[in-house]
C-alpha cells in the first residue's frame, strides 16, 4: 500500500513542482497560489515550489519504507 500512496504523493509534489515553475493557470494551483498568497505575498510561488519538493522528498521515503 505503501507503494500506491507513495506514488500518488510524488504526483501532488510534482504537480507542485511544476505549476510553480511555469507560474500556471491552472484552477487547482491558483486557488493554492491565492491561499498562499496571503501569507507569503510575492513570494507565493517560491513557496509552493519548495513545498512540492519537501512532498516529493517525503513521499519517496514513504514509497521506499524508509518513514
């Protein structure tokens, strides 16, 4: 089971990942982008880019058995 959540969460951090950098249009990360927004400002992006690699970190060792 570990193998599918893990798998799954890497998918969330890399969507992360990548709608950071491109700065997308897409529904899901502008409503992050605008919750995030409120709290880090200018610096949202950079933010979510650097949350969508802690979630992908995290969920490899998840997929891994290592946590």
């Amino acid at each position: 089971m570990n193998i599918v959540w893990g798998t799954f969460m890497v998918l969330i951090g890399l969507f992360l990942f990548i709608s950071a950098l491109k700065r997308s249009e897409c529904i899901v990360y502008r409503l992050l982008h605008a919750r995030s927004r409120l709290m880090w400002g200018e610096h949202a992006h950079t933010f979510l880019l650097v949350v969508g690699l802690i979630v992908m970190g995290l969920s490899s060792l998840f997929y891994l058995n290592i946590w």
